[in-house]
C-alpha cells in the first residue's frame, strides 16, 4: 500500500505529462500482482467500490476526534479524503498491507460492514496509506491521469502501440493479469475478447490562421465542427456499444441510440440531441443525459439522441481506416442512407473555393450549434491518435464579458490549499449581482496566489469551504471570462448557462461598476433555442 500512496502523491505534485507517464509506466513495471492490477483498475476508473459514502466517513471520523474539529479542519482542508487522513489518531501499529488485500476486504465489506472495514483498515494504515485508501474508496483519485494517460503507461511498458492496448481493453478485467503477463513477455497477447471492440479515433489539431497558406483548399474536405460529443457506434454479431472518445462504454445512458444500431459496422461521429422542433439542440441539453447509469422514459423521450456521423472504419466485416477519406466518405454516405433517419443523419460538407471564403462562413454558422469547422485532407488515412497534418480543427473565436468574482471553493489535490473555484457574475438592471458561472482554470499558479490572497482578505461569509468575496461597485475583484457558447437555463437563477468559461486575464485595472450586465449576456442567446435543464 506504501508505494501505491507514494505513487498517487508523487503523480498529485508531478505537472508534466511526460513525468506522469514515466511514473505510472514505472509503479506497473515494479509492483507486483495483483496490486498493480487493481492499482490500474482505480486510476481507469474501472474499479467500484460502492459501498463506502463520504457520509460514512464523516461519522467514522465524528466517532474519532471532536467533532467541531473535525469541522474546522475540513473547513481549513478542504478535501475530506485529506482531512480525515490527518485527523484521524495514530495506533502506534501501522503496516504495510499489500493493496490487492485491501481491495478484496473492501470488496467483501460491500456485503457486511463496510464502515467497521474501513475504520480497521484506516487503524493500520499511517497517514499517507490512509489518504490513498480514501481516495481509492471514494474513486475521487485527481492525480492528473486520465484512463487514455494509463493505457498509454501500459504501452511503454511492453514497448507496444497504444492503439494495440486499446482495442483489446475492453475484454478485459482487473486484475488484468494476462495483460501485464503478455506486457512483460511471459505470456501470449489476451485475445479480443470483446465483440465490436473500440477502435482508437483519430482526433485534429488546432488550426492556426498562419498555416493556412501553406494548405491547398483543393486537398481539404470541410464539416461543421459540432457542439456535442465525439463518439464511436460498434455493433457486431448481436453486440452494440457506444463509446466516448477515449473508450468509455457510455450505452447505458443513450439506450434509445443503442437500439438503432442494427448494422454490422463502426460508425464514427457527434453524439447530439434532437430539438422537438427538429433541429439541433444545445450541449446543454445533451448534458441531462451524459454519465448516467441509467435513463427513464421521460429523459429518453425530452432529450432524443441521434448521431451525425463523420466517418466509417468497418462495414461488413471490412476495415476502411487504411483507405482514403474520399473513398470512407462514398461508403458512409451508402451506408448512412440505410439507418433510421431519426437516429442517424450524415454530416454536411461545407462547400468552399478559397480559405477567405471559409473564414466567412466559420465566423457566422448557420446553427447556434456550430462551434466551428473541420478541415480534412481528402486523402488522409484514419490514424490513431492526434496526427499533424492531416486534420484540423478551426474554432470559432470565443465569446468574452468581464464579471465580478463572487465565490471562491478551495480546490482538490495539489490547489486543497488555495481557492482555486471561481464563481462570478455580472450586473442586472435592478443593480445587483448574479451569478452566471464557475471556472476552475485560465489563470497561471502565480495568479492563483494572488487570488487567493484576495479572497483570504476579502471576505464577507462562509458556507463550509466556500468563502463570499466582497463584491461592490467601488471594490471588488473583475475577471475577463472567456466561453464558447451559451444557453438558457431555468436552473440558474441568471437564466444563463456557459459552455466551457475559463478565466482569460485577471482585470486588476477595473472596478466592478465596469463589468459587463445580464442583457450583454442575453443578447449572446441563441433566438428561439431550447432551455437547458428540464
């Protein structure tokens, strides 16, 4: 348990991608069976441990120490995993149980007495193994590796192609022992267990106007860049799934989708949802249906979900993604012909003769949407990964309103100390101040400090481990919000819901009477579009 702690801490405090990579290639290579496996399983996410609530640890600790110092603590830490890490009273017997024996007592306490589990396990346990089993229990980890980051680890262990990992992954389970049996070479390759596997999708690069002059418009095909959800439609011998981009089998919650994959074959394509009046809907709306296990009837039936499909890598038992784009876009347009129309539609090329041309309709879509284009070189291969060069993405520019910081939320992980969560807002008419979003990065970790300084200076109230900050019109703290779109909302009390805010510079130079008002924002709504939220 000792050197997977010191893995999560060490991966918390680690920024560069690279040393993350390095680190966990390093954990899977030296940790032993199970322990690796199940280490592995927590990190991708695919290791479930409901039995354990933050409600039961926070009774666990109350039963330990005073509980208005526990309050207090919290408060100040501001992470519960960290908090009752710290607080919880040393037994002078700590051990160092390997995590494979944690994880099968935990897996066990999920059908007897999870809480009396865990307090035994937190009474052998010093203080850093105690915030990794928290941490493992509440599958909170935030160390900064993504489920693709840890597939890519396993990749440089065994010296293989992620794409390789990938399409295997999903026949597999933790403790994932024929895979690091195969990994270091003492053992054959897992079989393709799964049936219609993920095939890794093939992601743009991000246009700079600069380089479009060195591109010719005659070797590029274009597509509205759409505001949903990149996604992969599998369904092979009986089986269908639906996966996110990084591999994520996402059916349970889009069932009505599912259902209409009666093909034999891999789509590539935007998950969206259907406006009743038959357009496109806002994210927002898909957003209702997105990581949940399951869906009702009404969900189901206020948000249909359709697919727009880009691309097609199999058909018919056929692999397609070494041919060129221009012969994939003839079969997808054959194939997407034959599906359900209410479930399935084909993504319009953008015809254009000269990149003035394109910059043109880029900057005003024809849909709210839009968020942009794609540019795909006709003869372009579908590879793996993030190639450059042969696909691009070209964004519209963000919209930005200046806004007053209201609220400030201590972080998690490496920012538990700071007040890292900014909720802000801007001017009515009746001259108040609401609250229009919530951004969480932007800003360099020296602004971060110099925030937090304001906050810890300037503030009116607190409601657990968030702080009011004072907001006047002659004192306050203005920050210039960038965002890429923007929708109604009946659950905000604005009425205004923000796709993506960021905070793009810190406007020390302003007062709050300078920001922006709620009608700049309600000018930027799309007309006539849906509501977000029910």
């Amino acid at each position: 348990m000792r050197r997977f702690a010191a893995l999560l801490e060490r991966l918390a405090f680690t920024p560069s991608r690279n040393a993350r990579l390095r680190l966990l290639a390093g954990y899977l290579r030296d940790a032993p069976d199970p322990d690796r496996g199940w280490a592995l399983a927590a990190i991708t996410r695919d290791l479930a441990l409901d039995s354990v609530k933050p409600a039961m640890l926070r009774a666990l600790a109350a039963e330990r120490v005073d509980a208005e110092l526990f309050a207090l603590s919290y408060d100040f830490v501001g992470d519960l995993a960290e908090t009752v890490a710290l607080i919880w009273p040393e037994t002078g017997r700590a051990d160092d149980p390997p995590l494979g024996e944690i994880v099968a007592a935990l897996q066990e306490a999920s059908r007897r007495t999870p809480a009396q589990v865990v307090a035994r396990l937190l009474d052998r346990l010093d203080a850093s193994g105690r915030y990794a089993l928290l941490k493992l229990v509440t599958g909170g980890l935030r160390v900064g590796v993504s489920a693709r980051l840890a597939k890519a680890a396993l990749a440089e262990l065994g010296g293989r192609e992620l794409a390789e990992i990938e399409e295997i992954w999903h026949g597999l389970a933790p403790p994932y022992r024929d895979l690091f049996a195969w990994l270091t070479e003492a053992g054959p390759k897992p079989a393709a267990a799964a049936a219609c596997p993920f095939r890794p999708v093939m992601l743009a690069t991000p246009l700079a106007v600069e380089e479009l002059g060195g591109l010719d418009p005659a070797e590029y095909l274009a597509e509205w860049k759409w505001d949903g959800i990149r996604v992969q439609a599998s369904a092979e011998a009986g089986t269908r799934r639906l996966y996110s981009r990084s591999g994520d089998d996402i059916s349970a919650a889009f069932p009505d989708l599912v259902e209409a994959l009666d093909f034999d074959g891999t789509l590539d394509g935007e998950l969206l949802v259907r406006h009743p009046s038959g357009g496109t809907a806002p994210f927002a709306d898909l957003q209702q249906r997105l990581n949940r296990k399951t869906v009702t009837a009404a969900q189901r039936a206020r948000h249909p979900a359709f697919l727009r499909a880009y691309d097609l890598l199999f058909a018919g038992g056929r692999d397609l993604r070494g041919e060129a784009l221009a012969t994939r876009r003839g079969a997808l347009e054959d194939f997407v012909a034959r599906l359900d129309p209410a479930r399935f539609d084909l993504s319009p090329l953008v015809a254009f003769a000269a990149w003035e041309e394109l910059e043109a309709l880029r900057a005003d879509p024809p849909d709210p949407v839009i968020e942009g284009l794609m540019l795909k070189h006709r003869d372009s291969a579908y590879l793996p990964g993030r190639p450059k060069g042969p696909w691009f993405k070209w964004k519209r520019d963000p919209h930005v309103i200046d806004a007053v910081l209201l609220y400030a939320q201590r972080g998690h992980g490496k920012r538990s100390g700071y007040y890292s969560d900014y909720t802000f807002g801007v001017w009515t008419e009746a001259g108040e101040l609401v609250p229009v979003g919530k951004a969480y990065f932007g800003f360099t970790d020296a602004e971060l400090a110099e925030i937090d300084r304001y906050v810890r200076g300037n503030t009116t109230d607190r409601f657990g481990p968030v702080r009011a900050v004072r907001a006047e019109p002659g004192h306050g703290l203005v920050l210039e919000v960038a965002f890429e779109g923007l929708n109604r909302s009946a659950r905000h009390k604005s009425g205004v819901a923000m796709r993506f805010p960021r905070i793009s510079r810190l406007r020390w130079d302003k007062t709050p009477a300078e920001a922006d008002r709620l009608e700049t924002l309600e000018a930027m709504l799309p007309r006539g579009g849906p509501e977000a939220g029910p």
